[in-house]
C-alpha cells in the first residue's frame, strides 16, 4: 500500500461568513497497491491539523466514512483506513482466486471536501464510489456536519428548530424544480417517495449557496434517473434553522 505525501488543500476551502475563523487542513491522498491485479483504490479527503477538539473529531468522522465504505469482509474487524483498503483488496484478491480472469477489476474512491465554514459549523462532502462486479458500481454522496464550538458531529436534523416548517419549504421547492404541480401526488411524475410522501434526504448539508438536499440514487428515484438534487437559499432556510446556525446572506 502507498502512502502520498499530505498537499495543502488551497483549492476546496470555500469562505464562510469571517475568513480568520477557518481550521486549517491538508489533503490526505492514499492509494491502494500498485499492480495489475490489485483493486484500484484512491483515497482523497480533507485533514484537519489544528490541535483542537473539533479537527480531532473531524478526522475521526471521516476516518469511520472511509471504512464503513471500503469493509467487504464482514467477518474481520477493521479499526483503520489502511485496514479498510487492504480488507476490500483481499476480498478481491480472493474473488480472482476462485474466478479467476472472469473477475472484472474492484474500483474504490472517496473524495472529500468543505463545503462550508465559519465560526459555528463545518460541513464536509464525501463522494463515494465502489464496484465490485454487476452491471454497475454503487455511487453516493453524503454531508458531515460539525458543530465547532462543541467539538462535536451533529445530525442534519439537529440544525433545525423548525424541522417541519423547513421540511414543508423543501417540498415546494422540489416541486418547483421537478416540474410536479402542487396538487398531485408526490409520485405522480415517476418519483418512488415511500407511502407517496414526500421526504427530506437522509444527508443534506450547507454549501456556499446554501442547504443542499441530495437524494442519493434509488432513495427516491430509479437508479437511472440518478441522483436528485436540490439547494435552499439561506434567506429561505435561515428562519427555520436554529439561530446559532443561521447564515447570514
């Protein structure tokens, strides 16, 4: 396995409300094994180095998304990235021994990014891609979000102190951008919502333009129509969030 020496991450780092409130981060880059019948794993996610309770807690999270993503073998224990991406390439390693050259190669690759900061809370953006054989690989994007002042990862429900208010907001503005009248069912343009309801995703998160819904592919439509997404201004969102997380436009 090798490890890329750590870069600055000048480039993904966008501006929050105060500029001198930022953490500081450098870009972890790990690849997996370098040969022609090795998974080909890349690994590219934000590393928080000041020595706080935050950035401890931020490389923490991180680390734990990177494993849950790259465990195939359920029956041994990983307690690390590096553990992570040798278990996903011994399970490919044991997939070439019984199938041999009918095996097609195992990909994995996260990315990360911050997406927002200022001096309350710190969202990051994980991409994550896996293919382990089938017709396709399995794509997802999820949203971490922290509370600086607490140290702490918190749920995207814990940023609202209106969750239905702001949950009411979201659906007329998926209306809005998927063309489904008001006064139809949720479904009845080819949507597949549960119970024909609609429903906030399970990861949404702050952005430079706002609250970004995004409805990860089958949460709420065919694999096909891909992922689903949505952003809320901050001048729509601020009155249902707490006031602590509200940004000012």
């Amino acid at each position: 396995m090798k490890i890329l020496k750590l870069v600055p991450l000048l480039s993904i780092l966008l501006f929050g409300c105060k500029t001198d409130t930022k953490l500081t981060y450098e870009q972890r880059s790990l690849n997996g094994r370098d040969c022609s019948i090795c998974a080909d794993i890349l690994i590219k996610v934000p590393y928080a180095l000041d020595d706080l309770k935050i950035s401890r807690t931020i490389n923490s999270v991180i680390d734990e998304e990177i494993m849950y993503a790259l465990k195939f073998d359920e029956t041994h224990e990983v307690t690390s990235v590096e553990g992570a991406m040798a278990s996903f390439d011994g399970s490919y390693q044991k997939m070439l021994a019984e199938f041999g050259g009918v095996a097609e190669p195992w990909e994995a690759k996260v990315s990360g990014i911050v997406t927002f900061e200022n001096s309350d809370l710190v969202t990051i953006a994980l991409e994550n891609y896996t293919y382990t054989g089938g017709a396709h690989g399995y794509f997802y994007k999820i949203f971490l979000s922290f509370d600086r002042k607490r140290g702490l990862e918190i749920e995207p429900n814990e940023l609202f102190g209106n969750l239905d208010g702001f949950q009411q907001l979201a659906e007329s503005k998926f209306r809005e951008e998927y063309e489904v009248a008001a006064d139809v069912n949720i479904n009845a343009t080819g949507f597949m919502f549960d119970n024909d309801t609609f429903h906030l995703p399970e990861n949404f998160g702050f952005t430079a333009e706002g609250i970004e819904l995004h409805y990860n592919q089958y949460e709420a439509a065919s694999y096909a129509d891909g992922p689903l997404v949505v952003t809320i201004s901050f001048t729509e969102a601020n009155p249902f969030l707490k006031e602590s997380y509200r940004v000012k436009p």
